[in-house]
C-alpha cells in the first residue's frame, strides 16, 4: 500500500479551522505552552526477503504535540504521531516465509532547543520514545504480533509565525521500529500547526 495524501490533508484542514478560530478568540501574548498537529508521510526501513511477497516501506503519518518553554532556547515536548501502513516479509529458522502489514504508534518525550533564522524558528531535539508495533500478517499463516520497545528519538523542525498564536511547522522526526523480526530506521515527515496559549 503507498503513501496517500488523503488522512493528512483532511487533518491539517480540520485544525486549520480549529486552531484558527482559537487564536482569532484570544488577544493577550501567548504563553510558554503550544499544541500542535501534523500530517505527512513516513519510511520504514522494512525487511523483505520473500520476493513473491508484498514490500512497501513508505507510509503515512499523523500527529498530536504539546510543548512547553523554559526560556528563549530550551523547553521540552511530548508528542504522538501515528504511522501507517507497512508491508514487509522474512522467513523463519525452519524455513517458513510469511508476510504482513505493520504499523507504529510513537510516544516521545524530548529536550528541545530553538534558535531564530529569520523570521522562523529552528527546533532541535532528542529525547526517548514508547515505540508501540502492530504487525498484521496476510501470507504465509504467521501469527499477528505487538511489541513496544523504549527507543532513541531525535528530531528537527522550522516553524514560520502566522500571527502572535499561530504558527506554520515543517518537521523530521526519527527513531527505530522493531515488531515481527522486523527492525528499521523509521522516520517521519510532516506538515502541521501550531497554537501557543
């Protein structure tokens, strides 16, 4: 299954309205926390070593954030971001191939640290990550499988101001995915929004 436009779009436009209409209610100077919500797409460095069997390592992505500022540089963030929807294939000890579809559900917690460029902001972070995987099998009567694993997560973003609330953000995120034998790089690539409150 290849990445699809759709969810994310669909997303970005219902918090567009929303967070929109928020920031228009408010005029006092926004505060040290944000919300933000995203969509884009996602790559797995998935396994596929039954040539017959289907292989897909770009899939879609989606997101929920909330960040708080300690000063001008340094804050921290929690964020979820789901990620659909892989295919990949490997074969057993005994010599069994099976296949499936996987998915992630990625819990971060990070330091970050911004810096201005221009009339943008730039976000670096890392941090740790509750890497939570959903591996469906389709072939070869392999059982489906769940694993959560603490991974590393590192991260970058550029957010462009829209107005004193609102702001345009353009975001990288990686760490690992690992369910089923399945262990790769997965990395996510998103368009959102961001409230500060």
């Amino acid at each position: 299954m290849g990445f699809t436009f759709a969810p994310a779009l669909r997303l970005l436009a219902f918090a567009g309205i929303a967070l929109t209409s928020g920031a228009h209610a408010q005029t006092a100077i926004p505060g040290p926390w944000s919300v933000g919500i995203e969509g884009g797409a996602a790559r797995l460095r998935v396994v596929c070593e039954v040539d017959a069997l289907p292989c897909d390592r770009s899939g879609y992505a989606y997101g929920l954030s909330v960040a708080r500022a300690f000063d001008r540089q340094w804050g921290a963030r929690l964020s979820w971001t789901g990620t659909r929807r892989y295919s990949g294939s490997d074969r057993t000890a005994s010599g069994v191939d099976y296949g499936g579809d996987l998915g992630f559900n990625v819990f971060g917690a990070a330091a970050t640290w911004r810096m201005p460029v221009g009339d943008a902001q730039l976000e670096l972070r890392a941090g740790l990550a509750a890497v939570d995987g959903d591996f469906k099998a389709r072939a070869g009567g392999g059982p489906n499988a769940g694993k959560t694993t603490v991974q590393p997560l590192a991260g970058v973003a550029l957010e462009y101001p829209l107005d004193a609330r609102l702001a345009l953000r353009v975001d990288a995120q990686l760490t690992r995915g690992k369910v089923a034998g399945q262990d790769g790089n997965l990395a996510t690539f998103g368009l959102g929004l961001v409230a500060r409150f």
